[in-house]
C-alpha cells in the first residue's frame, strides 16, 4: 500500500506503466471463480445429504435461521453503504461491456432472474464467469449427487472435496502476487486520480466496522434476548475463538476453540456438531455484510446508477454466491469478483479494496465466527435443549 500510493505521488508516469500488474493479478482471481464456487456448493450440499436425513428438523430449522440472519446481514450493510456512500470521490473508470450493461438492466425483473439463471451450457456458462447459472447447474448436480448409490456417491464427494482443497491452495498462490498487484493498483489510481482517493479507502473501512457493529446491536443482541441466551456468559465463552479469529482473520483456525467453547457453555454436542460447521458455509453473517458495502462501493466508485431493484437482485445473488465459500483469508474477494463481474461493475474495485482488505478481514471474521456461536445456542434453545446454556438450569 505505502510503496504504491508514494510511487503514484512521486513517479506518475512510471505507476501508470504499472497498471498491468494489478490486471494480472484480477485476472488470476476472476479465473478462481468458477471452480471455488462450483466444488464448495457441492461439497456443502451433498457433503450433508446423511446430515439432512438423519436431523432433518435440526437442519431444517437450521437453514431458515442462518437465511434470516445473513438476509438481515445483507440489508444492514446495503443501507448503511447507502447513507454512508464510502465511494462516492474514488471516480474509478467504470467501463462495462454492452454485454454487462443489458444483463445487469435485464436482472432487474423475476423473469430476466429466472431466464439467466439457467444455462444452455455449463461450459459456456464456466467460460464467461456466469455466476448465477454456476450456482444453479452446481446445487442441481449436489442434489443429484445425494440420489446416487455408495460407494459411487463417496468418490465424487472425496474428488470434490480435494478439487475444493486443490482451489484453496490456488486461492493462497494468487495472494503471494497480492502485494504486487496491490501496489500496481494503488499507484496506477493515485497516478490518475491524486491523493485525494485514499479518503474513499478510508471511509470504506469506517463504513464496515460502523455496519458490522449496527449488526450486532440491531439483529445479534436481540436474537440472544430473544432465545434468551445469557449475554454475559455467552461473550465470555466467544471471547477466545474470537480473538484467534481477529488476529488470523480466518474462521477456520477458530473453529476447534469455537466448539469447545459453546459445549462448556451448555450446548449439546449434537447441536454444535452440526451447526456450527454448517454455519461455517451457510451463516457467514460479516461476509455477507461485507460483500454488500463492497459491491455497493464498487458501484458508487465507478459512478454505475444503482437502484434499488438492481440492489435487491444483488442482494439475492449475494446470498447464492456467498454460500459454500470456505472461512479463509481474502475468500470473500472471489465472491465479490463474481458479483461484480455479474452487475457490469468495475473490477478494478477489487484491487483497491485488497490494498485495505486485511483491516477489513480481521472485523467480518470475527462476526462470522461469534455469529456462529450464538446460531447454535438459538437452536439449542429452539430444540429445547438449552436449558444448561451458561449454567442456568
């Protein structure tokens, strides 16, 4: 970040040379869309097709809470981005084809929804990016994958899985050329567009933590009072997994301690077995939160008009693509790519977003993983068996 915002105020000519770097770099993300959305989606599907059948009503009621929660998520952060408007002054080149621009005016109605969302094919589909149709052909083949008989169904799961594993790993080489194409980024913007960009960075970042904390205080707190979960000894039993979920900024290093923590508080061990994993792809409450102000940011950078019927369809792409993506480092910023790339809006967002990802990260992390924890003393509660949550009898 210093190297490139000080090259583009010193040396603009050379910074703008740069800027092939940072395509180099959106380009490697934007070629891990497909593959990461298609085997996470199928892993989280039809990895718990036993789960479902065994403890239907625990995940039925499951799936319906992590819905009302990440939806309300996804609202929180589109009204905050909306009053806040943390892009307005960026002013980046928002050049979408005719090709996005009538697809992104066609979304705007249920019909254009539902013609887009199947494919004619899924090769054509994977070649262009179209997120949407990757989802469907994804959720429909995991479904089908359920129906076939062991120990058929077993190998293609276990492929999946390793090709998921295989895309992660994928996912970590592309950040090790992150620096470079962070620096290129910034410098190429501050070359064009002066300092003066580096304010929209900033009130980015204020954007989101002033969201995530609204989230807490306007849907978490009231969830908890609600299933009445002890507040106080439910934040002294999140307080650990938390910490090691800020300082990583990812959710999976917290995932031991995370369950650990809710069985001595007095969830069952059924109940924390399943949802809290199943949250780990289903619940990301700070993801979503973050992929709307993002999106929203992205929009406002490139000065693209946004209503709010686009925003709604945004919002409901949103919670499809989100979904099966895995609580690593910088995951989300595929997740974003493709939601981009579906509207028309301008990628380059991305690499300037990176440049202040990592304050970002370690924030919405922290909220997926308490907002997980608390997910499963609800339904501890719904199930009628949380009468020993934080010793109370």
């Amino acid at each position: 970040m210093v190297v490139g915002v000080l090259l583009g105020w010193a040396l603009p000519g050379v910074a703008i040379t740069l800027e092939p770097l940072s395509t180099v770099f959106l380009r490697m993300i934007k070629s891990l869309i497909v593959p990461l959305v298609f085997f996470t989606l199928v892993v989280g599907v039809a990895g718990h097709g036993d789960d479902l059948r065994r403890i239907g009503r625990l995940a039925l009621r499951s799936f319906i809470y992590f819905e009302v929660v990440t939806t309300l998520a996804l609202v929180v952060g589109l009204v905050v981005a909306n009053l806040a408007r943390p892009g307005a002054g960026v002013a980046l080149a928002a050049a979408p084809t005719d090709e996005a621009a009538t697809l992104a005016s066609n979304m705007t109605t249920v019909g254009g929804v539902l013609e887009h969302l199947v494919p004619q094919s899924i090769v054509d589909a994977a070649a262009h990016n179209e997120v949407l149709q990757v989802v469907f052909w994804a959720v429909l083949f995991a479904v089908a994958l359920t129906r076939v008989r062991e120990p058929l169904r077993g190998r293609v799961l276990e492929g999946a899985e390793a090709l998921a594993e295989v895309t992660f790993r994928m996912v970590d080489l592309v950040m090790w050329f992150a620096p470079i194409g962070i620096a290129a980024a910034l410098a190429a913007t501050v070359a064009h567009h002066g300092l003066g960009v580096l304010g929209g960075l900033g009130r980015l970042v204020l954007t989101l933590y002033g969201a995530l904390v609204l989230f807490g205080v306007a849907v978490l707190v009231p969830v908890a009072l609600l299933a009445r979960v002890p507040l106080g000894g439910f934040l002294r039993a999140v307080r650990e997994p938390a910490a090691i979920a800020f300082s990583t900024s990812t959710s999976e290093a917290a995932l031991p301690r995370a369950i650990e923590a809710m069985e001595r508080f007095g969830v069952p061990k059924r109940i924390v077995a399943f949802v809290i994993p199943a949250g780990y792809s289903f619940n990301l409450d700070g993801s979503t939160l973050y992929l709307a102000v993002a999106a929203l940011f992205a929009a406002q950078a490139g000065g693209i008009a946004f209503p709010i019927g686009r925003q709604v369809v945004m919002m409901l792409t949103l919670m499809l693509t989100s979904k099966g993506v895995a609580g690593v480092p910088r995951a989300g910023l595929v997740v974003l790519s493709s939601a981009l790339v579906t509207f028309g809006l301008p990628g380059q967002a991305v690499a300037l977003i990176l440049g202040v990802d990592a304050f970002m990260d370690m924030a919405r992390t922290t909220v997926n993983v308490v907002g997980n924890c608390l997910a499963s003393a609800v339904l501890a509660r719904w199930e009628g068996e949380g009468s020993a949550l934080g010793g109370s009898h």
